[in-house]
C-alpha cells in the first residue's frame, strides 16, 4: 500500500466507447461493425451495454454473457442463466421465449404460448445502462403477481456489496440498483424455489446484527453471486410472506401504484475504483437520494463518519453542559438518548417529551442553544414502533395499524368470556412478535391455541388491552392478528408509515435537529412491506427534510432501495459486541461503499486512558467514528480524569479526521493486540505516537503523526481513445478533501469531472490533446490543492 504524498494513484480505464444502450452483435470484422467499436459474442444475439459491462442475451431474452469490454473477461457463471426479465403469473414463473428489438430503445420479451409480453426501455448513459418496465401485459384473466430481473449469475466471489448491489474482483466491479421505492432490491420470501435461493448464503457478511440478504441486490453463493431486483403487484390485496412463511395480507395500493409497470433498475460495469463514480453518477442522474456533507455527497465525505457524544441525561437546562463536553471532544454533535426509543412523549405521532421542551418549539431552543455553541444535536428515533399509550392506539385505534392474518369467531364472545373460537388458525402461525389479536376495537391477548376439528381453541384470553374497552362480539365478527415489534407494541401499516415519514421530516424542518437514526426501521418491512415499506419510510423522510446537506442518518437495518438516503449504519452496542465483530462490520461497511463505523461505545469519568486509546486506535486504524455513550453530570462531575479523557478524543478524531495517519500506521492500530498513546505536538498539524503496553508503559520509540500538506495524484493520465467510453480518476492525500473542479482549462469534449469523487468519465467526441487544471478544495482549514494535467484523446 502507498503511503503519503499520494494515498491513491490515479486509474485509467479507457474502454470501448458503447454509443447505443442496445446493439446487434455481429461477427468480428463484419460490414457496419467496428471490432473495436462493440464487444463480440460467441454466445447471444443481443448485447446491452452498461458502461463496461456487455450484457449478452440469447433468442429467448435469457442472460448468457457478462463481459468486461476492457479486457474481454467473462463472468457469467457458467451453467447458470436466468432470463433478463420474467413474470410470476397465477404463482408460476414465465420466462419469456423470444425477444426483439422494437426500437433503438426497446426490447420486447414475450412468450406466445403464455400469452405474456414485457416491453423494457433501455436508456444508455454514460457510465451505466438504466432498464424500466414500460409495458406488462399477461393473459386474460390472469394474476400478474411480480415481475423479477434476473437473477444475473455471476463468477465474482471476492467482494460481494449485499445492500449496494455490488460484485467486484480486483479489477471489475458489476452493479445493479434499484431506481424506485417499489423496485425492491433481493428476491421475494415467496419464491425461494426460484432463482438459486436455495443456494444464497443467509449471511456471508456474519453481520450480527440480523442477516441482510431478505433486504439485498446481491447474494453470495458457492459458485459466485448474483444481482437481483423485483416488484410485486399490490393492486388487490395480496398477502405477503415472511422469512418464517408467516402470509401478511397488504395492499392495494391506490391510483394505480400497485402496478409492476415501472420497475426500473440501472445497471453498470467499471473498474472497482471508478465504482464510487458510478454510483453516485446513477442516484444524481435519475433522482435518488443524494445527501451531502459540507456539499459533498455522503458516500465519500469524511464526514460521515464524524463521531458523536450520546447522552442519557441530555435535557434542554443542560444543553449548553453538553455543547462544551463535544467542544472538549472535538466532536460536533451531542445525540439525545434518555430511553430505548429517544425524547419522545409517545413513539408515533413523535410529540418531544419535556426533555427537549415537550414541542417542536421548546426542541427548536434546544438546537439553538447546541447551535450557539457550534455544536448540532441529533435525537433518537425507534422509526414505526408505535407505543401503546400513542394516538394511533388510544380507542378507537387506527384501523391503519399493521395486521396480519385474519379469521372469524364461530360464537359469539360476551364482554366478560376469557376463552374464544376462531374458524381458521392460519394467522396464529408463528413468525410475528407476541399474541395479539383485535376484535373491532378490541385488543384482545391469548396464551394458547388448540385446533379442534376445523375450529381453533383460544384460552388464557386477557381482555380489553392497550386501554382498549371489553364489549361483547358478534359471532362471524373479524379476528385479525396484530403484528407487533419487538419491543411487543404494535407498528404501522403503510398509511401510519407515511404520516410518520411526514412527522419526522416536519420535526427536523421545524427544530433544526441534524442527526437520527432509524432504529428498529425493519419493523417497516415486517408490516408485510418489506424494503418497500421501509423505503416509504426512510426515502418518505428524506424527501421532505428541507436540509439536504449536514444530516446524519443511522439505521439498524440497510437495504438497496434505502442505501442512497442513509449516511450510515453504526452497529456494535455496550456490552453487546466483541472488538472482532466490529471488524466484521467495517469489513461489511467496506464492501457496501459506507463509512467506517465503531458502533456505540461506553464513555465514563472513570475510563483509564489506556482503555479510552485502544478504542480510539482501532477507531483510527479503521478510519471509522464512534457513538460515544455517556451521561452529562458523570463527565461534568469527572474533573481532570474526564478532561483527558475526552482531549484524548479530540486528538485522536483530528489525527483521523485530517488523514494524519499513514496506511502503515493505520494497520498496526488495527492489531487488537496492540496498545497506543497520542500527545499533541502542534495542533491541528502533528502528534507522537507511542505503542504502549496494557499498563501504558512506552515500548520502542515515538513516531510522528503529520497532517499531510493537500497534494493531487502526480500520475499522468491514461490516453483515451476517440468515441471510446473513458475512466480515470484524481485523488488526494487527505480525507479533508470536499470538492473536484476545473479551475482552468477544459476537459476535452465528451469528459465529465465529478466534483465529489474525482472520477473522470465519458466518451471522447474528438481526437487532440487538452491540458486543464483540476482544484480539490479542503475543509478543516487545511489549504485547497491544484495540478495541472494532460490528456490526450487518440484516434
């Protein structure tokens, strides 16, 4: 690995210039085809390119080829072809046997026998190839249930991205993203037969956590991996299943929603380290999220890994109290933590209880307070848990609340019965949290259930739950089972999810606040939603949240159609997780393109500093931020103890923050065995390293911690060639960098900078050379850097 000036070198990627999304593959050297203009096939009559990838499809529309067009490299896995596109229709899959090219930009898949026909729009862009279903069209009469793409099957088992939807070897990367809330990324708990499933690993990523595969593009299995998206039709109700094969019945939804026309994927091939560039050229291109820290996108800003201070006994007395322990930290935000589900009256209709003032108002002079101070305040959320003392629950509860199963009483039920008789037991089944039930607007808790001949026997009855009225019920009166959250409360259906996505959204607009998380936020899926719901959720909240730029978002939970609005996750609790799952995590975190993250680590007065060092070295080793968990008065009342404890914070993240270490160091911190000191020598620009032992006595000698002076890549740019799809990309010596720009010069026509990777991509419209000049701007008051670079365009 390379060590200071430059971090990275820069990558040429220059590969052939795919003009059309869609081609006729012909063979090398025929008339109208340039062998070097096109990628050729020995198996597949269509090719659809997608920056480097070259997606060969036989006659019938199935995958047959997954080609690198830089090098000619295969990954398709061998034996294994899925159809591009497929429909679920009256619970069968059909996979088309024909497809034609109707335009430049349209395929059509049909299978005459089966009587079905999907148009798919194909739109080339630059560096990725977006594919939408225009048109779906089954037979008469018939249920068109889901329409799946892919599974793409491929060879690539080094690095599989499970929630980005990544696959990628040391030298091709291959993605795919969903582009709408309803394009689910992963593959329906419904059809496990189907696809390869049986053989996708639950959790190749050892996530302890939860398994993230149910919520996931790309899966790893023996032989490779596969990238894979769906949407299901919600325009009749439908029940859904579970990981445990619980059936939640969900939907419609309205205006036409339902429907699976629409599903829309992007698909791309690059070099891994022009991954980045794509990515963040497919969520600006066709309208994902796109959050930014200090006008940076998320995804490759330093800042989004800032460590913060949570506190317990956060209230708005002692905001200020906060406000100067995070400036002692060097940390810019303080996080309101005073329960399992944060300040909340009621989880909910979200209401701040008294500890932030107990409205929008008295939390709006929370934040002013934090603010004055240069400090942001980030509050806790437990997303669609819903309390049971909450709005949506107090009688009349919302008819809204998420249920699953449902059946009938076969007698009446007297308000005082304990006992009750139900005609089906199918929503009994295990999978969902708890045993509740609602009768009208009863709630209604039983303790066991025996069949008896068709009927089912509830006994142990407790009445009139959640402050829910006992009345009498009509024999043939409607059952439901209610699906709780862990925590044993109930959680929303679709329609409390959205008004909740507009509480949260109308909070942070009101009050200022600049952090949550969305803990729990897989209580959205579990509704019967899935990624959908946890997508109207997080996406809902992220549309209307005025502030695009400065937000942080945690999350318990990442799935690909949520991966563009979230910061980060941060998993790893006190007391819970073992210094090697945070390494798993980071390995997790690594290979989905998030920020490094420690999780949430105990912060007390009474921490030696050798211990608080240890966690601030692996933290720095990893180049990954903390949640560090604590209460005010504890570290006020701590004296000098806590001050060094939390100036040892402070130098630590500034070393990190400003890429202070090098990559030497940086895996030596890494070693669990280790123990590490670091004293200040000039702020903001270097510090002493010394290795300690467990008791902190020094061992060897000390070794400086520079700051790095801002430098651009000194290496020349790849040549590209004219009409040729180019890559390449200019990095810096330091984390602190926020921006890219053309300061003088111009890229030669065709070529396209992005200001916040430094990846240079396109097509090259003209032989020639260009010389231009590219600036990388800093923050944390270090200089802004500027190179001069050549690039020559040959024919």
């Amino acid at each position: 690995m390379s060590t200071h000036p430059s971090r990275r070198s820069i990558l040429g990627v220059g590969a052939l210039a795919l003009g059309i999304g869609v081609t006729a593959t012909a063979p090398a050297g025929a008339a109208g085809q340039s062998a070097e203009a096109a990628p050729q096939h020995t198996k597949g009559t269509l090719t659809l390119t997608a920056g480097h990838l070259a997606v060969g499809l036989d006659a019938a529309g199935t995958v047959v080829s997954l080609l690198d067009t830089r090098t000619g490299h295969e990954y398709a896995a061998d034996g294994r072809s899925a159809s591009l596109v497929s429909l679920v229709v009256d619970g069968k899959q059909v996979r088309p046997t024909r497809v034609a090219r109707v335009s430049h930009s349209l395929l059509r898949f049909t299978h005459d026998t089966a009587g079905v026909t999907v148009d798919v729009e194909v739109r080339a862009r630059s560096t990725y190839t977006t594919l939408e279903a225009v048109r779906v069209q089954g037979p008469r009469g018939a249920d068109v249930q889901t329409l799946l793409w892919g599974p793409f099957a491929t060879n690539v088992t080094q690095t599989v991205g499970e929630c980005v939807g990544v696959v990628r070897d040391d030298t091709f990367a291959l993605g795919l993203r969903p582009l709408t809330d309803r394009t689910e990324g992963a593959w329906p708990q419904e059809y496990q037969d189907l696809g390869w499933e049986s053989e996708v690993a639950d959790n190749p990523s050892d996530l302890q956590v939860a398994p993230h595969e149910e919520w996931s593009v790309a899966g790893r299995t023996p032989w490779g991996s596969v990238l894979r998206a769906f949407t299901f039709d919600y325009t009749k109700e439908r029940p859904r299943g579970t990981r445990a094969g619980y059936r939640i019945p969900v939907g419609p939804l309205p205006g036409g929603q339902g429907r699976v026309t629409g599903s829309r994927i992007a698909l791309f091939g690059a070099a891994p380290d022009l991954t980045p560039t794509v990515l963040s050229a497919v969520a600006a291109g066709e309208g994902l999220p796109y959050p930014t820290q200090n006008g940076q996108w998320q995804k490759m800003a330093q800042a989004s890994s800032e460590s913060f201070l949570v506190f317990h006994d956060l209230k708005s007395a002692n905001v200020p109290d906060a406000a100067r322990l995070a400036q002692a930290a060097g940390v810019g935000c303080v996080y309101s933590l005073p329960n399992a589900v944060g300040p909340w009256q009621t989880t909910g209709h979200y209401q701040f209880d008294s500890s932030l003032g107990g409205d929008d108002s008295g939390a709006a002079a929370a934040v002013r307070a934090a603010e004055a101070d240069g400090v942001h305040l980030g509050v806790h959320t437990i997303s669609d848990f819903i309390s049971t003392n909450d709005a949506y629950v107090k009688a009349p509860a919302d008819p809204r609340l998420a249920l699953g199963g449902r059946a009938r009483l076969t007698r009446p039920l007297t308000a005082t019965d304990t006992t009750l008789t139900l005609d089906a037991g199918a929503l009994l089944d295990s999978g969902p949290y708890g045993q509740m039930l609602r009768i009208g607007d009863e709630f209604v808790q039983y303790t066991s259930a025996t069949q008896a001949g068709d009927a089912w026997d509830l006994t142990g009855i407790k009445r009139a739950q959640w402050g829910s009225t006992a009345v009498a019920h009509a024999d043939g009166a409607t059952v439901a089972r209610v699906l709780l959250n862990s925590y044993n409360s109930p959680i929303g259906g679709i329609g409390i999810i959205d008004e909740i996505a507009d509480r949260l959204s109308t909070a942070w607009n009101t009050t200022g606040i600049r952090a949550n998380s969305y803990d729990g936020v897989e209580s959205a899926g579990e509704s019967g939603w899935g990624t959908y719901g946890m997508a109207r959720l997080i996406n809902g909240t992220y549309r209307k949240n005025q502030r695009k730029d400065g937000f942080i978002t945690e999350t318990s939970r990442m799935s690909s159609n949520t991966w563009d609005a979230l910061t980060r996750a941060s998993w790893g609790e006190v007391g819970v997780t073992s210094w090697n799952q945070v390494l798993v995590n980071n390995d997790f975190y690594r290979a989905n393109f998030l920020p490094g993250m420690l999780g949430w680590i105990s912060l007390k007065s009474s921490e030696t500093l050798v211990s608080i060092e240890g966690k601030l070295a692996r933290a720095a080793g990893l180049n990954a931020g903390v949640g560090f968990q604590g209460r005010i008065a504890d570290l006020g009342a701590g004296g000098d103890q806590a001050l060094r404890i939390l100036d040892a914070i402070k130098q630590w993240e500034a070393a990190r923050n400003l890429g202070a270490f090098t990559d030497a160091q940086r895996t030596r911190l890494r070693d669990l065995t280790t123990n590490w000191h670091l004293d200040l020598v000039t702020p903001g620009k270097e510090w002493s390293l010394q290795q300690t032992d467990a008791d902190g006595t020094p061992i060897g000698t000390p070794e400086s911690v520079l700051t790095p002076t801002p430098a651009l890549s000194a290496d020349a740019l790849p040549t590209a060639k004219h009409n040729r799809l180019y890559g390449a990309r200019v990095t810096t010596n330091t984390p602190a960098t926020v921006r890219y720009e053309i300061s003088a010069g111009a890229l030669p026509h065709g070529l396209h900078l992005n200001q916040d990777t430094g990846g240079i991509t396109g097509t090259p419209t003209a032989p020639g050379t260009d010389r231009f000049t590219i600036t990388a701007r800093s923050t944390a008051g270090l200089a802004d850097a500027s190179r001069t670079y050549r690039l020559t365009v040959g024919r």
